[in-house]
C-alpha cells in the first residue's frame, strides 16, 4: 500500500523540540519542603518587619504625646521589636505547616538580616555598640523560636464528648 510521506507513525511525539524532563532535571520532594519552608519562613519575616514598623510609628506617635518622648523611646522601640519577632515566630510556624522552633528560628534569622540590612541602609545618629547588636539579634531570634513553639503547642486537647443520659 502507497503511504503518504506527512503521516507519522503514531509513537512519535506531536512536539519534538519538547523533550521530557529526567530524573537528573526533576528536583527532589526534600529539595521542594525545603524551597517551600524558606519561603514560607521569608514571608513571615517580611510580614512581621512591615507589622513592625507600623507599630514603631504607633509607638512613636504616643511617645511624642508625652512630656519626656526621649526617655521613654527607647522601651517603646524594644516593644516595637519583640511583639514582631513572636509574630514572626507564629506565622512562620503557620507558613511552613507547623514546623515549630525551627520554622520560629529561620524566620527570625531572616527577620534579623532584614533589620540588620535596613539598619546598614537608613542613616543612623547613634551607632550602637557590637554587642548590642548581638543582644538584640539573638533576643529576636529567640522570641521568634518561642513564638514558632506557642503556634504548634497552641492546640488545646479537647475532652471527649459525653453522650447525655436519657
């Protein structure tokens, strides 16, 4: 029988630039968790230092109500430091599905590197010492670590329900 040269056999592929992707190309289900837990982890960072900066300005407007806004900032600004780091703790834990301490620890690395890179960006009137800024780094880090806890150990064990008696 006469076959005409434009019909292709039927195994061939209908787009042959297209080639499947191998086990080599494809990324493993440990390499997705991990991709998929730092950005989670980022997110709640990102979240918690916007959180952050909005309470500062809070916290600045009520300082400048008072009679003495020099004395009291610098607790106020301690305030608008830790409540964002638990917040980052919490959300990290929700973003990554409940991992925890190490969600809470991750998040407040990135929390701090952000901090830290916008304390290198703003001028800044008073250079703080080294050590604070470690104090204040691992302080974040550790709220974020116990925020991350409290998110997973939150879930209060339910009693089981009685049925009532007739």
């Amino acid at each position: 029988m006469y076959q005409s040269k434009s019909s292709a056999p039927q195994n061939t592929p209908k787009h042959p630039r297209r080639t499947r992707t191998t086990a080599k190309h494809r990324s493993s289900p440990k390499e997705a968790d991990s991709k998929q837990f730092l950005i989670g982890s980022l997110k709640a960072a990102l979240i918690s230092v916007a959180a952050g900066i909005a309470l500062l300005l809070l916290l600045c407007a009520a300082a400048l109500s008072t009679d003495d806004p020099a004395a009291i900032a610098p607790i106020l600004s301690r305030a608008a430091l830790i409540l964002p780091s638990l917040l980052c703790g919490i959300l990290g834990a929700q973003f990554t599905s409940g991992a925890g301490i190490a969600s809470g620890a991750v998040s407040g690395i990135f929390m701090t590197a952000i901090l830290f890179s916008l304390g290198l960006i703003l001028p800044d009137s008073e250079a703080q010492p080294p050590a604070f800024t470690a104090i204040t780094a691992g302080t974040c880090i550790l709220l974020s670590c116990i925020g991350g806890y409290f998110r997973t150990h939150s879930h209060k064990k339910q009693k089981p329900h009685r049925k009532k008696k007739a």
